[in-house]
C-alpha cells in the first residue's frame, strides 16, 4: 500500500543549520507536505490570490530589500498573509535580520522563523532535496535489493524460493546488499529509491545459520544504504510443461512500482543452476539493452539473413 508521508518543521530544523528567533517548540510540530518552497513576491506586494501557503516561505535578498521600501500597513496586511496557519515556516536567508514587523506578527502568532547564514539559491536546492526524499511516495515490497554492476537489482520470489541464499551468493562475488526481505520503495521524481528498513539494516536471513551481519562478516564495503531500483528478477518454481522465454524476442516485461515501469525477467529456479551466475548474466544483458545492444535482436537478424542466404543458394 502506498503511503504519502508529512515531514515536521522540527526534522528540517534537526538537518539544518538554523537559528529559531520566534515560535516555542510546540511550534516545530507544523507540517510540511509540499517539497518545494515559495519567495512571496507577489504576497508582498499585496496579491495573495492561488498563492500556495502549504509551502515553506524564502526571504532572500530580494524580498529583504522590497520589505524596506514597504509601509507598516503593507507590511502588517502582507505578513499576518503568511503567518497563516498552513504556511509551515519562514526562512530569512544570508545572515539577514528579520523584519520588526514580521517578528511581531511571529511571536503573536507562536509562528517559527528562522535565520540562515547559506546563500538563497544554496538553501532552496538543499531544502527541496531533503524534502524530496523526506516526503517521497512509498511503500513496501517484499524481496532483496543488491547493487549488482552498480544497477539497483529487486529480487522477488515466493517465501522459500531461496532469495537470501542468492544475495549471499551475489555478495560474495563483489556485489553489494542493500535490503534483505523487506524493500522500502520511494518515488522521488522519475526514479524508485530503495532501501533497508533500520531494523534489518545490513541483516541477511539464511535458513538453517540465523541472521548474519553482511558489514561485519565482509566488510562495511558489502552494503549500500540505498541504491536506485534499475531492474528486477522474479524467481520462480521451475515447471517442466512452462514454455519459458529461450531466445529473448517476446514482449518485454515491466513492473510498475509507485507508477514507473522497472523492466523485469522471470527467471525459473532449479537444482543445478548456477542462480547468482544467471542474475549477473541477466543484469550484464540488460546493461547492454539499455546502451543498444540487444542480443535477441541480434540473433534474430542472423537467424534472417541465414534464410535469405539459403533461398537465395536455392
């Protein structure tokens, strides 16, 4: 199930540099639901029309400079504006000092602002970073996550189908863990970021040994904390009657987490084969996809120009 997750103006403040002036601590409890922040030039000027107040509110040089050329009466009707309720903070950036006015109308409101000595431009990118992450559609999914050749690699498959015993595998040949049964996916832009809920951080579940510690048995080098999700194996039962994909022409396959399509393999699971082998063989191919090169395609023109050729011996 997807999850939209809020962020408190405490967790900024916890990750930034920040000096609070006004608003007590039960203050920091205010929501922030949008990524993106707003430098209210037009609310300072008196428009407050489809103004997003949901937004964190910038005062950088600009703004700084208009307020001085403003009135009293201006300044009150514009910052009781954005002192409103849903506004989660203000930010007065580059070491400025906060308007008289808008301290006042702060205090009396129990509304946090805060000083930042970081350029605008710097703080903005910083600020919607962070909350991008912070405020990431998610959800849960239930497989492993290895980077295998620097690619995000979902493996999923029934319980029992032998998902941790190939991670180990995977990581013992150089290749490194970042979640094991559990995947928490976020959406942040165009891609999905997995990672490793804290609990099973750096934990790796083998049937018949326990729980092992990946960082401290193969060094902290073995695990990511997170990593992009590029492509992911689906293990399955092997079937003798199942007409599985040999040469690779067939539709591809995708899967869609949080709406973007992961392309995708089903890969069946028996005794014998080499599972850690084929994932890397399978992950190698993909690589070569994405930069043109696909092998079935390949084969494909063989197998034609080797028909033509023979009709035309004919």
């Amino acid at each position: 199930m997807e999850e939209q997750n809020i962020v408190k103006v405490r967790t900024l403040v916890e990750n930034f540099d920040f000096i609070q002036i006004t608003g007590d601590d039960a203050s920091l409890e205010r929501p922030i639901v949008i990524a993106d922040t707003n430098r209210p030039g037009l609310e300072l000027a008196g428009y407050f029309e489809n103004s997003q107040q949901k937004r964190l509110v910038i005062l950088g040089d600009k703004e700084i400079a208009y307020i001085a050329t403003m009135s009293v009466h201006k300044q009150r009707k514009s910052f009781d504006f954005i002192t409103n309720e849903q506004t989660p903070a203000i930010i007065v950036t580059k070491g400025h000092k906060c308007p008289d006015v808008l301290k006042r109308y702060a205090k009396r409101k129990n509304f946090p602002i805060f000083l930042s000595s970081s350029p605008t431009y710097r703080l903005i990118v910083d600020i919607v970073a962070f909350l991008d992450e912070q405020l990431a559609t998610s959800m849960c999914i239930h497989g492993g996550l290895l980077s295998i050749y620097g690619k995000g690699v979902l493996i999923r498959g029934e319980s029992g189908m032998g998902k941790s015993e190939i991670a180990l595998e995977l990581i013992k040949r150089g290749h490194l863990l970042v979640a094991d049964d559990r995947v928490d996916c976020y959406r942040i832009h165009n891609k999905i970021v997995g990672k490793a809920p804290e609990l099973l951080r750096e934990m790796l579940e083998i049937r018949g040994i326990g729980v092992i510690n990946v960082s401290r048995m193969f060094g902290v080098s073995s695990v990511l904390p997170k990593a992009e999700i590029n492509f992911q194996v689906n293990l399955e039962p092997w079937k003798a009657d199942q007409d599985y994909d040999r040469v690779g022409i067939e539709e591809k396959k995708h899967e869609n987490i949080l709406g973007i399509d992961i392309p995708k393999i089903v890969v069946p699971v028996r005794e014998g084969r080499s599972m850690a082998v084929i994932i890397e063989s399978a992950v190698t191919n993909y690589m070569l996809s994405v930069m043109g090169m696909d092998s079935a395609k390949e084969f494909e023109q063989r197998v034609l120009d080797y028909i033509e050729k023979n009709k035309n011996e004919q």
